[in-house]
C-alpha cells in the first residue's frame, strides 16, 4: 500500500483492507468504523458465469460507485455552505454539473437525484448534451440552472428557448458577440424572453496544461469591446434585464488559490461593471477548474495535482467576489461553478486484467554447439569481431565485452539482410549478446517487463495518450504482497502508442506481482480518479469498444454490496455499427457461405461460433459466447 502511495491519492475513499485488495469506502471517513466495500469481490461477482452465480460481464469493467457522487456533491455544497455563512456572504452557492465530463444516462440522473436538494442544475455545451440536460433537469429542483454554454448556432438557441418555456431556468451564454443576434431573432419568434449569460475572456492567465483557454489569447468568450457592444445593443432593444449571469473559465485543474482569487477578482470587477451598466446580474458562473490530486503530492506545481483543499477552494471564491462586490456596494450575487472533475473523478474505477508479461531478453540459452555454427557462417570482419569479444571475455574486461558484442549483432543482421546468415544464426547472437549482458550484469538485475493488459489506451484512458496526462494505475488485490517485478502496460491495440509507460511519481514502470499460471489471468489492475472526460473521450481505435459498466452501492450496513445495474460493454456488432458496417447483413453473408462450404454436422457449430463473435465484446475473452442475444437473427 505504501508502494502505491493509495493513502496520499485515494484519500478518503480508497484503501488497503486486511486481505490486501482494495476497498472503497464510499462515505468517505465520515462514517465510524468505516463502511467499506471489497473491490475485487465486486470483481469477481461482475465476471463469474452466471452458472456460478456471476453477472458474466467481460473485462475491462467500470466500477461505479454513486454513493461516492454523492458524498462529492455534499462535500462540495457544504464547503460553500460554509464558506458563505463564516464570511457573512450574502448569497447562496448553486452548482451545476458540466455534463460532457461524463454524460453517462446514470451519471447524470445520479447528479441530479442527489443534489435537487440543493439546487444543483447542468451545464451543456452542444445540442445533444442540452437535449440529455432537459430531459434530466425534468426531474431535478425548480430553482436549478441550465446553463448552455459552447458554439451556438439557431437550432440550439431555439432549444434553449424552448427549455425556457418548460420552466427550465436555461441561460443562453453568449460564447461569441454574433450570438446575440440570434438569440434576439430566435426570442422574438418563440415569443420568449431569453435569460442571457456572458462569457468574459479574463487577463488572468493559467500557466498549466489547462490553461490554453484562458488568459486574452483565449479560445473562448468576449473581449472588454464586445462586452461593451453587447451592452448596448441590449440596452438599444431594451433587453438589459435579459443579461443576468456572467461566466467565465480560467481552465481545468487550477492549480492554486492564488491563481484561483485573482481570476474570480477580476470576473467580480466585471459584474460590478455590468451592474453598473444597468444590466439585471443575479450570478456569477466561475465555471469549472477545481481540481482533483491526482499523485497525492499536494503540490501547486503539477499539472496533476493542487496545492488546495475543497474549503479551501469555497473559501477563496466567496472571499474575493465579497471583497470586490462589498468594495463596490454591489449586492452579492449567487455564485455558481461548473465542476466536472471534482465531482466525478473518483466515483469510477477501471478494473482490467493482465493476461501475461514478458520480458526483453526472452533468449534462448544460447549451446555450444550452435555458438560453433553461428562463428562458421560469420565473415571475416564478423569473426574478427568474434575473437575480440573472446579475448576481452577472457580478461574480464566488462565494457569492450558490451562493445564488441553489439558490434557483432550489428554485422550479424547486415549479414542476414544480405542473406546471408538464416535464422537460426541470428537468434544464436542474440542469446550470445544476452549472455554477455548477463555476465556482466546489466539489465537483468532490474528487469522491466511488458506486462500485456486486456484494455485499449485509446478506449479507457484517453487522455494519457493524448496529453500524457498520468493516473494512479495499481493491482487492486495482493497488496499485502510485495511485487517481485516491475513492469510497463502494453495494450491490445495494433498501435505502438498503445502502452502506459509513465506513472504518478514519474516513474517509467511500476512495482507489480508476478501473473501466476499459464494463460495469465486473475491479475486485476484499477485505473482510480479516471471518472471524468475518459469516458467522454475515448473512440473505438482498433475497433475496442467501450468497457462493461456495473453501478454498486452498499447493503448490509456495509458489510456486502449489492449490484444495482450491469451493462456489458459495445459487442464486436455493435462497434461494427458504429462505423457504418451492417452486423446483420455481415453475418448472414457469412452464414450463407458456411452452409454452402462446410458440409454436414459442422455447420451448425461453425454458425454458433460466427454468432458468438458478433456477440462478444472486442477484448480477450475466455473463448466462451456471452449472454448478449446479438447473433440470434
Ligand atoms: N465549464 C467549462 C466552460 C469548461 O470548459 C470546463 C472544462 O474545461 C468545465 C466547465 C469543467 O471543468 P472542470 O472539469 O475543471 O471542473
């Protein structure tokens, strides 16, 4: 557990348990003793056959847990709570949650179950995601906003018009100045009143990865100019009341307080100045950026981690939009941000096997006898280099022995290039070179091995591949076992992109355990913190689909666990669909083929076998067909 660091990162809702598999403690630590649940029995149900009373979903499989969502939500709104009622502000917080972090139908109806009690709305950024937003919203709390942020064109206007005549409190946020004039043509034909929000480009810059949308460079909102334009023509069309919200976002995983008031000061002075221009502001939108400590480093200078707590993030928002509206005699507006990360980062966890490892020198000792046959066939130059290799092997002599042996392999594989020297010849250097690293001691004393995992990087963790962004990647059992190995992850793809290599503290490999048997199997890894933007990101590269998905919540005062919901991940038809291929007509060409090929009693089992193949998701299964009725058609 040390090794892993699971106390710095997973804090409060992972841990080691006393058999040594991970538990996840959904309530964080406010519960005492603590409620917790096993993790690789979650496992084990989710991928037993159902003839062994398992659910018989295939691996990889995302683990949610809701009641963690849950404790986020709470723990954000009461960071707030407090922060409002210590300062003397004079306002309420109200959050939505930016869908397109994970806009998984449960994730979003979770959200908004959870925390109608306080308010808690959504924001979207395109038209699918306000469709989903509206309809969830149906069900959420009167008062909760729906702000609508991204490139706007007349049909998501007219949608969001239409929110608004629903009673959805759906604020248009203009993204670009062109948008108002459709806001106002589309509002003057559906005969609504439009509630406009603004979006500030500030000065303040975030200097992180995430901060490329910030700062006057921006990619996203209004200049000092065209805010002032928008005023005008609002005010020309007396629609000065229309503009209620200013939002603004200083960019994802803000890496310190400091950066955090001095961004939300300066949007303050903003509504301030908008106030002042007569518009009817009633909040003040920080969007998203509360961050997630990813390492457990608590450090303001990574890209993957904070230098704060949440308080500590509630407390310096309230403190600089008071300090500035109470400079200004502006009343207190509702502050509301836009966390995604913070909310649903840790409610999610990718479990995936490893099926085998192997390591770099996998060699065949290298005999006497095939050492005589390789030096027959060298040439000249090639045996000379031979005999300089013996000599200096004689005399201990460690560093021109690595010379001359890569020198030799060298002119070994010209010698083959040419046809020279056959296969035989060649994997008989290789064992010689191998030999000698060993005599000599390098590479073997810390082998990296390739551990090969049953999971598509492009798929489940998108943005390591991307952005090299790091997660905390760990076997989630045998953690009261000390790994003999250390290893790197190498994906199913045909993509030599697709490996994890880099992991939290930097490191090019990570301590792992031996994978027992033959066939590998039973190694579980958990990809933690991963429940924001993965989802939302991964594509189907290589054709890998996305993982099974179960949803567990605790029964039994926490002793057991109960599995409320089980999807199994896209089948190979489904993922075929996605790209235009037609699963149906494709099985049934093929169908027709091995009856007219294969005669007799094979037929049928050749037929079953195709089904199954269309059934069964991408991943490496364990040859049997799974229980998706796919191929029946
Ligand atoms: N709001 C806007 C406008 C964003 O662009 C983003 C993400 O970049 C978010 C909210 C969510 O940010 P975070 O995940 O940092 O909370």
């Amino acid at each position: 557990a040390m090794l892993y660091r699971v106390d710095r990162w997973g804090a409060p809702y992972f841990a080691v348990n006393a058999s040594g598999n991970i538990s996840v403690r959904p309530y964080g630590d406010d519960t005492k003793p603590h409620q917790e649940i096993d993790l690789l029995k979650v496992v084990k149900k989710a991928s037993s056959p159902k003839s062994s009373g398992g659910l018989g979903l295939q691996l990889p499989l995302v683990v949610r847990f809701p009641d963690v969502l849950k404790h986020r939500l709470e723990a954000l709104q009461s960071a707030f709570d407090f922060a409002v009622e210590s300062q003397g502000y004079e306002a309420h917080y109200q959050g939505v949650y930016p869908v397109k972090c994970n806009q998984d139908k449960f994730v979003v109806e979770d959200i908004v179950k959870f925390a109608s009690g306080f308010r808690f709305g959504l924001e979207a950024g395109s038209k699918p995601e306000l469709l989903l937003a509206m309809s969830c919203l149906c069900n959420g709390s009167p008062e909760a906003l729906l702000v609508c942020n991204g490139f706007k064109d007349i049909e998501y206007i007219s949608l969001a018009l239409v929110a608004r005549k629903l009673q959805l409190n759906a604020v248009i946020v203009l993204e670009q100045e062109e948008e108002l004039d459709i806001v106002i043509q589309a509002s003057r034909k559906l005969g609504v009143r439009p509630i406009i929000g603004l979006r500030a480009k500030l000065r303040t810059k975030h200097s992180g990865h995430f901060g490329s949308t910030s700062g006057e460079k921006g990619k996203f909102g209004l200049t000092t100019a065209q805010i002032l334009r928008v005023l005008k023509k609002l005010e020309q069309l007396e629609m000065l009341d229309c503009l209620q919200l200013l939002h603004f976002h200083i960019g994802s995983q803000i890496p310190s307080t400091g950066l955090l008031a001095d961004g939300v000061g300066e949007a303050a002075q903003i509504y301030c100045e908008l106030v002042r221009h007569g518009a009817c502001m009633k909040v003040i939108d920080i969007g998203g950026g509360l961050g997630i400590d990813y390492d457990g480093s608590k450090s303001q200078d990574s890209d993957i981690s904070i230098g704060y707590t949440l308080q500590d993030y509630a407390s310096s928002v309230v403190g600089a939009i008071k300090l500035v509206c109470d400079g200004k005699g502006v009343k207190h507006p509702v502050i509301c941000s836009e966390s995604g990360r913070a909310i649903v980062s840790h409610h999610s966890i990718l479990v995936f096997e490893a099926v085998s490892s192997t390591s770099y020198h996998d060699s065949q000792q290298v005999s006497p006898a095939e050492l005589g046959y390789l030096v027959e066939r060298l040439n000249d130059d090639a045996r000379a280099v031979y005999r300089s290799l013996s000599a200096a092997a004689m005399c201990n002599e460690y560093e021109s022995c690595m010379l001359y042996a890569e020198q030799l392999k060298r002119r070994c594989v010209e010698q083959f290039k040419e046809g020279c020297l056959e296969m035989e010849h060649l994997a008989a250097v290789d064992g010689l070179c191998e030999l000698v690293d060993k005599a000599i001691g390098i590479g073997i004393s810390d082998p990296v091995l390739t551990y090969h995992v049953n999971l598509s990087v492009f798929t489940s963790i998108p943005d390591f591949w991307g952005i090299g962004q790091l997660f905390p990647i760990i076997p989630i059992h045998r953690l009261d076992e000390r790994p003999a190995m250390r290893g790197f992850l190498s994906d199913l793809t045909c993509d030599s992109d697709g490996k994890i290599d880099k992991f939290i503290g930097g490191e090019s490999s990570l301590p792992l355990h031996q994978v027992e048997g033959k066939g590998g199997g039973g190694y579980y890894l958990g990809m933690f913190l991963g429940g924001a933007y993965e989802e939302a990101l991964g594509g189907i590269h290589n054709l890998f689909g996305g993982p099974s998905v179960i949803r567990v919540t605790q029964s039994d005062g926490g002793q057991s666990f109960a599995v409320k919901s089980a999807v199994p991940g896209p089948s190979c038809g489904d993922v075929l669909r996605a790209v235009q291929h037609e699963p149906e007509v494709m099985f049934e060409r093929l169908r027709q083929r091995v009856e007219e090929l294969v005669g007799g009693g094979g037929c049928a089992a050749v037929v079953d076998g195709l089904a199954c193949s269309f059934n069964n998701m991408p991943y490496l299964g364990n040859g049997k067909c799974s229980d998706q009725s796919y191929g029946a058609v």
